[in-house]
C-alpha cells in the first residue's frame, strides 16, 4: 500500500514508527521516497499495557515482560529493514503510569532507542495527520475519532489541518476495567459505560457542534473491528461503514451474548472480545453526543502520522519550528535579541573543545532554548525565568514529546540566576549533565548579549579545562568593557556555587 504525503525527501529513505498503544504495540515500516510511503512491513501486538494497571497505577510486572517481548520482535524486524529512522511514541498508559519510568527504561534497553511519551493532544495531531492522508488535497471538514485502550482522540480538520483537538480519558481496555470487570454484559453495564463516555464528551461537544463537518472518519483497531462485524451483519454496508442504526443492532447483540466469554462474532478478531463491548458502548456515546448517522473506518492511523512527521524533522516543515515561531508572538519575544542569543550560543556549541560527544539533537535543543528564553516576560519580568519554565512545561506544544518539553522548560528556568537541580534521569529529553552543560552555553550565550547589540560580536574560544573535567574555561582576544567584565564576573560565581568551575581569560 502507498500513502500520498506531502514532505518531499532527497532520496528513499527507510522510516519506521513505532506505537506503544494502551491496547496494542504497533510498528510500521515504509519507504519514503518522491512524495510517496511505500509500505515494507506492518506489525500490531495486542499488548494490553492499560489492563496491567493495578489500582495504584502501577504497571505490573506481567504485563511489563510482555510488552518487552514484544519490543524485542519488533527490534528484531527494524534491524532487518537496515531502517535509516526510527520513532518510538508512547501514549495513554505511559501517561498515566505511576511506574512508565521503569518500564520506559527496560524498553529503550531492548529496542536501543528513546521513548518519546507524547501529551494527549499531541496524539490527536498526529492521528489526524496519518487519517488525512487519504484527502490530503480535499478542503472538506473532517470530524475523526480514534478509540484506544486507555484514551480517546476527537479532532476536527480540514485538509491537512486540524482545527481542534481533545484526547478523553476512556477507552476500550480501561473501560473495560471499570465497567466490565464481572464480564457481564448487560443493559445496565453498557448504560453505564457509555453515560460515563456522554460526561467526558460534554465539555467538547458544542465547541465541535459549532464547528462543524461533513463527514466522520473513524481509525484504529475498535472502529475498524466495529466496521468489519457490521459488515458480515448487514453485507449491504460499504467495506468501513457504521451507521447508527446497525451500531444500535451491534449493541443488542453483544447484549444477547451476556458475558465477555461469549462474544464471539465474524468479523471480530477474538484478541480484541474482551474490550469490544466497552469499545462500542464509547462508539455509541459519540455518534449520541455528536449527532452522528454514519461513520467511516480509514487506515491511516497513529504511527502513519509519527512517520509524517519524522520526514519533516529538521526540514522547513518541521512543526516544532512553527510552535516556537507561534508561541514567540504569542508573548511577544524580541525575536531579533532570540537570534542574536541563538547565533552566540551555537558559535560556542560548534568550537570541537566545548562540546565533544554532543549530537546534532543536543545542538537542535540549545537553539529551540534560544528561541523562547524570554517568553517569561510576557507575564511578568520578575522571575521571568521561572514563568517561561512553568509555560514550555505545561502548554500544548505540537510536535514536542513531553520529555522534549521537560528538557526546554528546564533550560529556560536555568539560563540566569542559580541554576537549579536538573530533572530525574529519563524524565528529560537527555541525560542530566548534557543539560546542564548545555544550560552553561546558553547562560553564557545571554551574558554576551546582554547589551542586545548584535554589532558586538565578541566570538571567545571556549574549551575544557584540562585539569577538571566540570571546568570550562572563555578566552577573549581583545579587551571587553567593564560591564561585560562585571557581568562575566557574577556569571562565574553562580556557575561555581552549581560547582561548575569557569575561568574567565580576557587580556
């Protein structure tokens, strides 16, 4: 199968995401290349991460050695397509798990690749943007809904452009869980389930009432479940079609069966059974709370849309650039004094002696640092710091994994003033002391522009300090004035309480 999408690659390039699901494992491998996916192999696992939640939301140890040996089988088919990128997401459960840390840990073990937990709106993004691959070029209003194991994802978009987003906290594993637990499955149940999924859907629903669509698309394995049963019940249907009538006839059904031991239906794989009555109780309260009639199942999914959006990386399509760009105006950064820093900072990153071992992605996060240091001002000056912390922290950043997120906000917070502790291990985007170092550049960065001249181009060597490992020391060419002088002097003595020597050479 090929996918139509619209980031042009120089040369094929093999591609593969990964999508750790509350319900299942999926990887997809593709070919990219002219503007087209080619597809080389596709792999779901019913992993089940959600059910091995117990009640203080701790992933059991079960659970855990069957997503790792999952993990381990898709490892194994990535290293026989020689893939040239990877992407590993994480989702709903990794969320919300008191111990995904853990886990998350053992599983970059297994797969030799970072994790990326990225938020709920994240998810609907790019959910959106592997359904939208099927129109891409039409401008129709498109209402898509993805049902999973622990959250449900409602957007809607035209194009390739989605104008609202919401991930709720239901789905088919959880609830499962919460509403099937006996195994029964009776009015009442269902009742139950699918008022508890009309609640979750209240806050959103006139909001996208108003804004309206002229078609409902559906992805991801309950709706395509549902989908393929309503078929072999009604083969009149067109192949992904639900309506409301036949999804009313669904749910009878799966009453009359009375117990999830029982459900047993063509069309339905049996992995999926035991969450299919939950799934289609969640079903049946969005066409009621969105006053649907039909709906259509299409294949683009989660991991079509990391794919995506791993080719955009790096390129001017690129949607972190345009978060940073649109959270810029939004509170107002000097936007010239931003690539002043920027330039400043990435001219001491690139000199071999200040950052042996850092990786293009280390550089990459210093310069999305530089970008918004200052968007704190846009609520107050004071501590203005801590302000663009706590916002990078807890906004909706498209294109950021919430790692990726807790790595930014925490640079922000540590470039000026004490530098505080850097965040857990494997809570952050990279290991704590390429943080910190990278915290130094930028602080460095700042203290050298602090006049907001960009005609002061000072341009110090910088290297390590050959006796001390944590030492760095600046050297300057040419004299520098007494305020710069001054402010180099406090920057040194705030770097040095951290116990972060910092020599200082000016002639």
């Amino acid at each position: 199968m090929t996918h139509v999408q619209t980031i042009p690659s120089s040369g094929p390039l093999r591609l593969a995401a990964v999508d750790l699901g509350s319900n299942s494992f999926h990887l997809l491998i593709v070919e990219a290349d002219n503007g087209h996916f080619t597809e080389l192999e596709k792999c779901s696992k019913k992993v089940q991460l959600a059910a091995g939640l117990d009640d203080h939301g701790q992933l059991d140890e079960g659970v855990m050695a069957r997503a790792l040996k999952c993990l381990e089988e898709f490892g194994t088919i990535i290293d026989e397509h020689r893939v040239d990128r990877l992407r590993v997401v994480g989702t709903n459960a990794l969320r919300t798990a008191a111990n995904s840390i853990d886990f998350v840990i053992r599983a970059e073990q297994c797969l030799g690749q970072r994790i990326e937990t990225i938020s709920g709106r994240e998810e609907a993004r790019l959910i959106y943007q592997g359904a939208s691959t099927a129109w891409q070029e039409d401008t129709t209003h498109c209402l898509v809904a993805d049902i999973g194991g622990g959250s449900t994802e409602l957007i809607v978009g035209t194009g390739t452009r989605p104008l609202a987003l919401e991930s709720l906290e239901m789905g088919c594993v959880a609830y499962t869980r919460r509403f099937f637990e006996s195994g029964e499955i009776t009015e009442a149940t269902m009742a139950s389930a699918e008022q508890a999924a009309l609640l979750e859907l209240a806050n959103i629903t006139t909001h996208y009432r108003r804004l309206g669509w002229q078609r409902a698309i559906g992805t991801s394995g309950t709706i395509k479940a549902a989908a393929a049963t309503l078929r072999a019940m009604q083969p009149h249907l067109k192949k992904g079609e639900i309506t409301r009538e036949g999804l009313a006839e669904l749910r009878q059904k799966l009453i009359d069966l009375g117990h999830l031991d029982h459900v047993s239906m063509a069309g339905l794989k049996s992995n999926r059974a035991r969450v299919f009555p939950a799934g289609v109780a969640i079903l049946s309260a969005i066409f009621q709370a969105l006053n649907l009639e039909h709906m259509q199942h299409t294949n683009g999914a989660l991991r079509d849309g990391v794919l995506l959006d791993l080719l955009a990386r790096d390129t001017r399509h690129d949607v972190r650039h345009t978060t940073l760009g649109d959270m810029q105006r939004q509170y107002q950064v000097d936007v010239q004094h931003a690539e002043y820093v920027a330039a400043t900072a990435l001219r001491l990153f690139d000199q071999p002696e200040a950052s042996r071992g850092l990786d293009d992605a280390c550089r990459q996060l210093l310069e999305q640092a530089t970008m918004v240091h200052e968007i704190g001002l846009g609520v107050a000056h004071n501590r203005y710091h801590q302000h663009g912390s706590y916002l990078l922290a807890n906004s909706d950043m498209p294109g950021f994994s919430l790692p990726d997120q807790l790595a930014l906000a925490w640079l922000v917070q540590a470039h000026r003033r004490q530098l505080p502790d850097p965040p857990p291990q494997h809570r952050a985007a990279l290991p704590s002391g390429v943080l910190v170092h990278l915290a130094r550049l930028l602080r460095l960065a700042v203290v050298l522009c602090r006049a907001r001249d960009p005609s002061n181009d000072w341009q110090p060597a910088l290297h390590t300090d050959e006796n001390d490992e944590k030492g760095l020391v600046l050297t300057f060419s040419e004299s520098v004035p007494e305020l710069l002088r001054q402010d180099l002097a406090l920057e040194q003595q705030w770097q040095q309480r951290a116990g972060l020597p910092l020599l200082i050479n000016t002639p």
